[in-house]
C-alpha cells in the first residue's frame, strides 16, 4: 500500500489572528517539485496513517481537487478554489483584551449595516465583551455569540447570489429568492468567521489556565486550521464506524482531522458548559468528511485522556443530557480523527515551532498531498 504525505509550505508575510485567513491563488497546476523547493519557504511533511477514515480523507480531498482543477484548467474559472487559515495563538492579557475589542467592534457593525440588518443579523448588545477586564470572562456570552454565529452563517450559506438581469437591471437570487451580492457575502462571511474564532480564542483563557490572574503563566499555544473550498459541493458523509478512532491521545506533531461543522459538538458543548445549546438541541456533531486539517504541536497521553473523558461522560451525566440526545450515537465520542504525524520536524511543542517556523515564514502560502514513491514528483 502506498503512503501518503500532507505538506504544508509557509512564507513571509501577513497573519490575521482575528479573522480567516483567505487565498485564492490557484497552484494544483504546478509539480510538487515547485511547490516544495520554493525559495524563502519552510515545509512541514506529515505521514499519513493507514486508518480507513484516514483513506476517506484521502478520496475526499483527490474528488475535491480534481473538480477545483476542472473548474479552473477547463472552465476558466478564477474562483475555483480558496485556501483558508485560521490561526490562535498563545494567550497574552493584551492580545486577550484586543480580541475583546475587536468582538465589539464586529457586533456594532452587523447592528449597524442596512444589510445585516435586512437579514436580521443582529447580537444584543448586553453581548459584548469586557474589553478592560480581563477577570470578567463572559462565558455565557461567548456562547451565545457562538450561537447566533452558527445560526447566521448556516442563513448565509443558503443566500449565496447568482447573478441575473431583469429588465435593465441585474440582480441576484439564491434559489427562488433574492440573494446576497457576492461582495457583501463575502463582507459578511469574514466577519461571521471572526465572530467564531474571537469566542474560541477568549474560550481558551477559562480552558488553558485556572484563573486569568494565572495569564502571565499560560502554556505556550499555536493552532493551525487549514481548509479549502471549490465550487463543487459534495458531502461525504461520516458513518458509524467513521467515529471508532476518534481520540485526544496523540504525539506533539500530530495531524488531526478538522473538526469541519458549523457549530458546537457535545464535547465542545461540555468543555464550555452550554447547557442552553443541548436544551435548544441545537448540537452539531461531526457529521460531513471535509479534507481539512488541525495542528497544534501539543501531545495527550493514555492517562490524560482516560481523564478527559470521565470528566466528559461525567458532565453529560450530571446534566442529564441524556434526556434530550441519545448518547449511545457513535457521533457522540469525544476526540477527533489522527491523521498522521510530523516527519519533517521533531518540535518539542508549540513554542517550539513559533521558534523554527512562525518567526521567520509565519504565513501559509501552498499546502498539498504527495504520494509514496515517485520522490513527491505526484501530487494528489
């Protein structure tokens, strides 16, 4: 059986913390070669393991590409694919308070823009964060703004606009209806992203530490989740026996499974007490196969794990979670899927690889998948 390699090569330049990170530079068309031996770059090479979910991935992510490259060498479409980042970084109590700002300033624009406003795009503003505090946590209004953002981008994700011309005048329309321009979802969508990644990010300071007084001691942190998008939607669903491997116990360069959902799973659901999203039943577990990664240069053992997940079935049963989702559902497990692991570099964890990595080409530029024995001259 062959082996699989997920590269991603890093670059000089800008990184959002706040935000999505969007590229739509088209590169399936270039060899592997170019893309691994580009000049002023640094590479990360993982292995990939054997896992049968690990070879749906593979399958997903081959479908994915092929129908990017169609779209874009046939077609002609410029916008037939984008790479997209999103990064958190260590905790600092300034780069906390920041990140509560810029919360803010996102809630005041969607309460204010004619567009939000005709969707009904709206956050109380009761919701905004304490941007001078840092002991004033919020974490019930983390997860409502969660909540309304998980709501709000499932609305736009069905509103997307294609133009048409009606008389003497264009339009666009999602469906049967009236759609959102492309520009303004765009707008939108980027500022429904940070919304999602400033909850997760103010989240880690109640998770990674026991008070924020303890800020100035957090454990070092980086994390990578790296996506793509195509015109092409095909779902590939998880089954049963998809969720048999799902785990925290890994090695610190581990490559994960991106979560890949809108909204919160039960085991985000019970790191974050959002008790008010079970009642809602409003839980989404990990229920499509999107080929998007996770990294994090953090390590779990056996014993911990065994931990984590006591506390887990222990908060569900405390809660009587029970009551509202069956938790004999194999979507339920905790964890997420392995991927493989970092043959490239031996981190010794995510400081580490700020060090080697971050400090000098913190900006992702290309990522892809190679194949055994062909010395990367296949790509995927």
């Amino acid at each position: 059986m062959s082996k699989y390699y997920y590269h991603v090569i890093y670059e000089s330049g800008f990184v959002d913390y706040y935000g999505s990170n969007v590229s739509s530079e088209f590169y399936w068309h270039y060899t592997p070669n170019k893309l691994l031996n580009e000049e002023r770059t640094q590479v990360l090479t993982f292995e990939l393991n054997d896992l049968p979910l690990t070879t749906k991935f593979i399958k997903a992510y081959k479908n994915k590409v092929w129908h990017a490259t169609y779209d874009y060498k046939i077609r002609g479409n410029k916008g037939a694919f984008e790479m997209i980042s999103d990064v958190y970084r260590g905790l600092t109590k300034d780069w906390i308070l920041e990140s509560r700002t810029e919360m803010n300033d996102i809630i005041n624009f969607f309460n204010a823009h004619p567009v939000s406003i005709e969707l009904g795009y709206s956050f109380p503003e009761e919701l905004k964060l304490n941007d001078t505090d840092l002991n004033d946590m919020r974490i019930p209004s983390l997860n409502r703004l969660h909540e309304l953002f998980e709501t709000y981008m499932s609305h736009l994700a069905d509103n997307i606009d294609t133009p048409i011309v009606i008389g003497d005048h264009q339009t666009t329309v999602a469906g049967d209806h009236v759609g959102v321009p492309s520009a303004m979802h765009d707008l939108l969508w980027h500022k429904l992203q940070s919304v999602n990644l400033l909850v997760h990010y103010n989240e880690k300071l109640d998770q990674n530490i026991d008070s924020p007084e303890e800020i100035t001691s957090a454990p070092p942190a980086y994390f990578t989740s790296l996506k793509f998008n195509v015109n092409k939607k095909t779902e590939w669903l998880l089954q049963p026996e998809d969720y048999k491997h799902f785990t925290a116990v890994r090695p610190i360069g581990s490559l994960q499974l991106d979560f890949g959902t809108v909204g919160k799973d039960m085991w985000h659901c019970a790191n974050t007490n959002d008790m008010e999203l079970i009642r809602q039943k409003m839980v989404s577990p990990q229920w499509e196969l999107n080929p998007w990664v996770q990294y994090d240069w953090n390590k779990c053992t056996e014993p911990e794990w065994e931990d984590g997940k006591k506390q887990y079935w222990d908060w569900l049963e405390d809660n009587n979670v029970s009551d509202y989702y069956d938790l004999s559902d194999p979507k339920f497990t905790p964890g997420r899927h392995q991927l493989g692991e970092c043959i490239s570099h031996n981190f010794t964890g995510p400081a580490d690889f700020v060090d080697q990595i971050i400090k000098q080409t913190p900006k992702i530029k290309y990522f892809c998948i190679t194949e055994e024995g062909r010395d990367h001259d296949h790509i995927l």
